[in-house]
C-alpha cells in the first residue's frame, strides 16, 4: 500500500454552514454536492475534502465519539480494484489495526471498508467508480 490520502472526510454537525464557510466564504470550488449530505471539494492534484452530514456519517463509519464512539473524521485510501480494497484491509489487519470492517458493496456504487489506526482513527479503504473517486488515483 502506498503512502498517500486520497480524502480527508470531516463529519459536520451543519452541512449548510460548512458549504458557506468554505464555498462561499473561502471561495473554494464544490467538486460533488449532494444537497442535504455531502460537499466534496478538491484540496489538492489527487486530494479531496469531504464535508459529511453527521446522519449519513453516522449511519456508515459509527457512532461519532460524544464520550464514547468514533472521531468524527475518516481519512481514505483509493484504490482502483476491489482486490486492493480486500489487500490493503488484509495489510491494515496484519499491521495490528484495532479494528478492521469487512468491505462491502456501497449504494452510491463503491466497495469499502475500514480500519483503525493505533489512535482509533478510522481509515476507508475504497475503489470508487465515479469521477470523483478516479480524479484522486494516482
């Protein structure tokens, strides 16, 4: 697995308030909007920050950490293949990740899954077929 980020996910509380903060007040350009739950924008060559609506946060990566539960934020790792979604997560286990989820077959088309790093920071490994997801493979 090569080091890199592919997105940065940030789990906020009011998306509306996110977009116009960085859209409308810092002037950067929405790459993806789907109004109600995600902003995606890129932040560098093959790099991109992803505004997330705490709900749909919730309901894939877990429980935010308000006390207990996960930090809000995931970083990612795309790949091209389903097969490096499966290494990578097989890597990340062998590596001793305190957690590693089984991928599976998402909604909006991908294949993911995740791990936690030693800190409990959760990682995505997903192949992401859409545009987005091919703008950050190297």
């Amino acid at each position: 697995m090569d080091p890199r980020v592919s997105f940065i996910t940030l789990a906020v509380p009011d998306l509306d308030a996110a977009r116009a903060f960085y859209v409308d007040g810092l002037g950067w350009e929405a790459a993806l909007e789907v109004e109600g739950d995600v902003l995606m924008i890129k932040v560098g060559d093959k790099l991109v920050l992803s505004l997330w609506a705490e709900a749909g946060f919730e309901g894939e990566v877990g429980p935010i950490r308000r006390g207990d539960g996960q930090v809000p934020v995931t970083l990612s790792h795309n790949v091209p293949t389903r097969e490096e979604v499966d290494a990578a997560l097989e890597l990340a286990r062998a590596a001793g990740a305190s957690y590693v989820g089984e991928p599976e077959e998402r909604e909006w088309g991908g294949y993911t899954g995740y791990f936690a790093d030693p800190a409990g920071f959760r990682w995505e490994v997903a192949t992401n077929p859409g545009p987005i997801g091919q703008a950050v493979l190297p």
